[in-house]
C-alpha cells in the first residue's frame, strides 16, 4: 500500500495563509557552554521533550530520533539503533548523559547497543555537525545529549509518577516509576526504575529473506530436510533473536543554596537482547560468497547453519557513579565554577546457548523432543558451543568549567580529563585489552554585538592511545597428515605481539555568526575545523567481527581526520507559517573508513582458505583505510498552523539529504538516501493527535561492495489525552501505532539490512499517572 504524498502538500498549501500561533515556551539546552536558550542558538540543534518520549513506544536510542531532520539510525534489531548526524556515525557521534560522555562499548561493534537509561528524560539534545564544538564533549559528527534531574540544581517538589506499556510487534510491555521529593528543605532525592520485556518483533511478509540453495551434491534426504526447514522460516512471521529485556536503576541525591549545588548519583543498567544475525567465518565462503560479494554483508546460508541450534544473545551490565557541582564565586575575574566526575563500569557479554525452539509451538511434542534430541547430538559432535566473549569498558572521567563572563561577553575555560581501559576477552576476540587517555582544554565565547551574534570555541585535546596487535604465524610442519591437519595447523601457530603507544595533539575551531536581517528572517553561518583522533578499534582491531561478518583490521598509522565543515541557515518566521533551511559542506580530511577486499581477493582467500592457508577463516577482509573526503548536504522544514474549531492544526513538510565521496571518486559507503517527512498535529485542550508519514527513497549512489536499498513508506500516528485527577494528579493515555502501512522496510545504514529488516505494524499503549 502506498499514499500519494502529495496529497499531504496539497493540505499543507491550503494552510498557509491562516491565523497567527501560539508561541512555544522557551527550552534551555543543558548541554550548551555559551549561555544561550535554544531560541537564540545559532547552531543545527533539535530539542526532543521528555512529554514526547514518554508517549511514544520504548524503542532504541536512534529510533527515538530517527524522524528528526538529518538524523538517522543504524540499526541492528530492537535493541540496537545507534545515532548517524549527517552521514557520520559510530565514535564520531557522541551520545552524552547529562552532558558527559556515554562510556560503554559502542564503538566497539554495530550490534552493540548505546546503554543510556531513558526511564525519566526531560528531554534529549541532538547537535548535527561539527559545531558541536562549542557544546560538551563536541566531535566531528555531532552529539547526543539525554537530560534528566537526576542530580537536581534547584530544590525540587514531591513528584511521583507511575508508567506502564504495551506493545503489539513484539508482545512486549513495560513498567516504571519515578520519584522525587525535598527532604527537610535541604536535600532533594530522586529515584527513577524501568522494566522493559520486549519479545521477537514481528515481521511483514515477504520481510524475511532466504538464498537460493547452491549445494546440489547433497543426499535428497538431506535436500528435503532443508526445503522443510525452510518453507518453515517463512512461515514463522517474526525475526528470531530479535528480542530485548532491559532493566533500570537511578538514584540521586543534591543540595542547592545560593552558593550553588552539589549531588550524587548512581545508575545501574542490566540487558539482555539477542543478535538476530550471527556471520560465520568457518563455513567456506568459497562456493556461496562468490555470487554474492557485491552485498555488503556477506552472508552466506552454510555459516549461518552452524549457528541454527543456537541461541546468541548478550548480557550487558554498568555502573556509573556521578558526581556534579556548582559554585557561584561572584568574584571580579571568575564568577562560578562547575565540576563533574564520573566513575563508570560497564561489560557486554556475548554468549551462545541452545535455542528455546519457539517457532516449534506448532508442531507436536514428540516431534520437538525428537528433534531436539537430534541438535544435542549434531551439537556434541560438532562441537558448535562457543564460550563467551566479554567486552569490558572502565573510565574515569573528570572536568572543570570556568565561567570568566561579565555583563559585555560570556566566556567560559573547560579541562577536561578521561582515562578509559577498555578489553575484548572470550572465543570471539578481536581486539587486545587497549587504553585510551584524554586532557582537553578549551575557550568559549558568546557575544552580541549591534548587527550580529558571535559565538567562538576553541579545543586543544592531548590523546594518548596504548594498544597491541597479536599476529599468528605458521611454522613449517608436514604437509603429509589429512585427518589431523587442522590439529596439526592450530598446533604449529606462534604468536607475535607488537605494542605501541600512538600519541595526538588535535586542534579545533568552531565560529558561528547570526544577524537577525528583519522581523521575521535570520540568518546564521557557521565554520568549524575541528579533529578527531583514530579510535582504539581503528587502530587495533585485529580479528573476526563476526557481527560484521568481516575480518577487521586495524591501522596504527593512522592519521587524525579534520573535518572543516561550513553551513548555511536560513530561519522564517512570520506570524504562523515558519521555514528553515539549513546547507552544508564537509570536507574530511584523512577520512577514515572500513574497506571491503574486491570480489577477486576474496576468491583467492577462500582459496587459501581451503588450502588451510588463510588466516581470516574465510570471512571478508576489511582494513581501516584513510582518504580525503566530502560529504555536502541539506535540510529543509516549512511549515504553519491554524485555528480549527477549538483547537489548533500544524502541518509542516520536511526532507533531507546527504552524498558523500572520496577524493578520486567512489561513494562512502552506507550513507542513508533522502528521505520526505510530513507531519500533522493537532491539539485541543488536553487532547493531542499527530501523524508522521516518512517517504524514504531509494538509495542508488553506494559504495564499493554494496547493495542497492528499496525505498519504503511509514506511517505512524499517536493519540493522546491527559485526565485531570481533582488536582491531586493526573492521567496521560496514549495510543500509538508505527508502520501502519506494514510496510518491508529495510535500513540502507545497517551492516545487516538483508538479514535484519524493520519491525511490522505495531500499535499499543502508555499510561502514566502523575501525582
């Protein structure tokens, strides 16, 4: 099913010369180091309210703002949904919580999940660019800020609030609450738990993709088993290993006065959610990659049958343990000083287990427990039952900010310091135990002068990078042994290790100039140059990433990128019709990227490969390479609201779009294709109804060793109402419902898009109760 998009610009046309609208309050950005509201920003910058979140379904962190212009999500099932900004992605963003960096192991592995607690949001911050610069922890691509008063700066009053969900796409549901109150008018507490048990998401048809057979030499028996097997996926209607469990704790605790504040607090996350895909090195690409090298992903139906019997999930645990202050000096030169600390712990284990056989409800006991039987033998004999591999991330980070600002300018000096350990121990390591350490120092400034704003930041960031880099070589030893060849290979193996100490000193600018040119129309212009060092897996990653289903290799040579970045905004406002339109151009230098081996050196290393030669075990090499790059783009909103009846309608159109390439020629690979988003709200009294209809085109500019993506069409839409409770509280129901159209959507960002389509239609509802 398909709706006529311009249906939706007709009625946009029809409301444009309507009544004048209410204006919206006023937002703070928590994360801003120049003291400005979001109003006077000059910067790319969304504000999401924590009234929104909390309405719509419990989804992944990139899901939850993937419908905001230049922002997107790289997926990896329901759990995973890590943030792009303008094509950058992975340790180019950062995710931020309450302005500190989000230290868990994202960066690690697109299947890994940013572990961020959304259970009590005031709101999240999305910065797009490089200009980032001149907000907390700012980096090439962008950040993401997630706000809550866990640690309260001003005394608070007793709040209580009580949630629960329910969702259709994955039978799941989800349980909160929170608390806070002022405890003998000096200490203010709070405390926030969220339950969440999401099961596997449900699929539309056609969603789930199955390659043709290519062994043709096997016994018939064998050949009906899998039909069989098969025609039986198909039927299933949900992806497996797509479901997720998360639980969460906050506790926090602060004093205020006027000399200022000082809280605590302590965060605890525990998850656990499957891995949809699992490549698989060991099963020959030889025979099946060949045909199919021009897809990314390189899967392959004989690795993945090694991994059928099992069950492949992941235990995440963290601790973080804030504390954050503030001082009003009121001194000549210095007039406050704010200071944080943060002590995280955090590990991701992934673990393989015996199936729960879910799909086997529709057949009968004796079957099941036959069949069962069977694996465990298959299972035993081959001896599939990997241990697990933990990924461990252990920082300490603490900073200071300076407030020298005065009636004329504000001006703030930042340090900043980060000392991270991070480990990859277990059956499917890939990179040796690595440290990273950080010292920042910075200079913003905002000032206002007769005909423009001027707002400057400046970062001087001293990295230091130790690592090593394991390589196997082969001894000679007797070519004569068949049946113990293998044993003998692994056996004639010596390890060599390599260690190094890389060490950057980056240096960054960001300037943005705003002039009001008349009531109703400003303009804004932005340039940033700012660096970002190699991150530790770019360096020292060497070995199978089988959630990539590549042998990834790293690079100690690595130079740090620049990205000089310049954009254009354009801000209408006249009376109820608003416009934004927003270019940019992002020349990287020293671009660094993952590169795909040709079609043809694959061939020749799956030869290798059964020659007992290959030391990549048949996956797809990659190695981190640099190139200069440009990435250029545009993002436009328009929009105006109307009285109707007794309430008020806003229709607003938008759509963005991004290309990048590198020097020479060649597409960056997995940039998302331009999307049109239309949106419809309407409000009246307590009540507020809204549609979302986002047309995503298809994506025909791809890089080396892609595929082309379909474009698809969703359709969301959400229904709430808040019930007054006598003023002792109230009520907020909201009915939602995502991809109404059912629509097979697959993300072209995701390493597993073949695999790993889009959730179905998926309709449910939130209550939360507030007194």
């Amino acid at each position: 099913m398909k709706i006529n998009k311009f249906f939706f610009l007709l009625l946009f046309t029809f409301s444009i010369n309507t009544l004048f609208a209410d204006e919206m309050d006023e937002v703070v950005v928590s994360s801003a180091l120049i003291d400005k509201a979001a109003s006077e920003l000059a910067d790319p910058i969304h504000i999401l309210s924590g009234d929104d979140i909390a309405t719509e379904a419990t989804q992944s962190l990139g899901e939850s703002i993937d419908d905001l212009l230049g922002v997107s999500s790289a997926d990896y099932g329901s759990a995973v949904g890590q943030p792009i900004i303008r094509g950058m992605s992975g340790t180019r963003v950062k995710v931020l919580d309450n302005g500190m960096v989000n230290r868990d192991v994202s960066g690690l592995g697109a299947d890994h999940l940013n572990d961020v607690d959304m259970s009590n949001v005031q709101q999240i911050e999305v910065v797009r660019g490089p200009s980032s610069l001149l907000y907390t922890n700012g980096t090439v691509g962008g950040i993401v800020n997630i706000v809550d008063n866990s640690i309260a700066m001003k005394d608070v009053e007793r709040l209580f609030k009580v949630g629960a969900e329910s969702q259709s796409v994955n039978d799941g549901d989800s349980q909160s609450f929170f608390y806070q109150d002022n405890v003998g008018g000096d200490i203010n507490i709070s405390l926030a738990y969220k339950n969440t048990s999401l099961g596997n998401f449900d699929v539309p048809n056609g969603a789930i993709m199955h390659e043709e057979e290519e062994h043709h030499d096997e016994d018939e028996d064998h050949d009906d088993h899998e039909e069989e097997h098969e025609e039986h996926e198909e039927n299933l209607g949900f992806l497996a290993n797509s479901d997720f469990e998360s639980e969460s704790f906050k506790f926090g605790a602060s004093t205020t006065g006027d000399w200022g504040y000082l809280g605590v607090s302590l965060a605890s996350i525990e998850s656990m959610y499957g891995i949809p895909y699992h490549g698989e090195g060991h099963g020959g690409h030889g025979d099946e990659h060949g045909d199919e090298h021009g897809d990314e992903h390189g899967e392959e139906e004989e690795g993945h049958d090694e991994h059928e019997g099992e069950r492949i999930f992941t235990n995440t645990d963290s601790e973080k343990f804030d504390i954050r202050g503030s001082l009003n000096l009121a001194g000549n030169l210095v007039k406050k000083v704010d200071f944080f600390m943060r002590d995280t712990d955090y590990s991701f284990t992934e673990q393989h287990a015996e199936e729960d056989h879910e799909e086997e409800e529709h057949h009968d006991e004796d079957e099941d427990h036959d069949e069962h039987d069977e694996h465990d033998e298959h299972d035993e004999h081959e001896g599939h039952s990997e241990g697990p591999t933990t990924f461990t991330n252990d920082a300490i980070e603490a900073g200071a900010i300076f407030d020298f600002s005065n009636s004329t300018v504000s001006q703030k000096f930042a340090i900043n310091f980060v000392n991270e350990d991070t480990s990859v121990i277990g059956a499917e390591a890939f990179m040796t135990p690595a440290s990273r350490d950080e010292l920042t120092f910075g200079y913003y400034l905002s000032r206002s002068f007769d005909s423009f704003d001027l707002d400057f930041g400046v970062r001087y960031d001293m990295i230091d990078n130790e690592g090593s880099i394991v390589s196997m070589h082969e001894e000679d030893h007797d070519e004569h042994e068949d049946h113990d060849e293998h044993e003998d290979h692994d056996e004639h193996e010596e390890s060599e290790v390599a260690y190094y100490d890389k060490t950057f000193n980056n240096s960054s600018i960001a300037l943005n100039i705003g002039r009001e040119l008349n009531d109703f129309l400003s303009l804004d212009l932005g340039f940033s140059s700012v660096e970002r060092a190699p991150s530790t897996t770019e360096m020292f990653m060497n070995g199978a990433h089988l959630a990539t289903a590549r042998f990834e290799v790293g690079n100690v040579n690595l130079n740090s990128e620049t990205s000089n970045n310049i954009d254009l905004t354009l801000n209408v406002k006249n009376g109820s019709f608003f416009a934004k339109a927003t270019v940019f151009m992002n020349d990287v230098d020293n671009y660094i990227y993952l590169q795909d081996e040709t079609e043809e050196e694959h061939e020749e290393h799956d030869e290798e490969h059964e020659e007992g030669h290959d030391d990549h075990g048949g996956l797809i090499l990659a190695n981190y390479l640099q190139k200069d790059a440009e990435l250029d783009g545009y993002e436009i909103e328009f929009g105006n609201s109307m009285d109707l009846g007794s309430g008020e309608l806003t229709l607003s159109f938008g759509r963005d779009e991004i290309s990048g390439e590198f020097s020479g020629g060649g597409n960056i690979p997995r940039l998302n294709p331009a999307r049109n988003i239309f949106k419809l709200k309407y409000s009246q009294d307590n009540t507020t109804f809204g549609l979302m209809f986002k047309d995503v085109e298809k994506q025909n500019d791809i890089g080396l060793a892609e595929t082309n993506t379909d474009g698809y069409q969703m359709l969301n839409a959400k229904l709430s109402r808040r019930f007054d409770l006598g003023g002792q509280g109230d009520l907020t129901v909201s009915l939602f419902g995502n991809n109404l159209l059912d629509e097979v959507a697959r993300n072209h960002s995701s390493y597993v898009k073949t695999q790993v389509p889009l959730p179905g239609k998926n309709y449910g509802m939130r209550f939360n109760l507030t007194f």
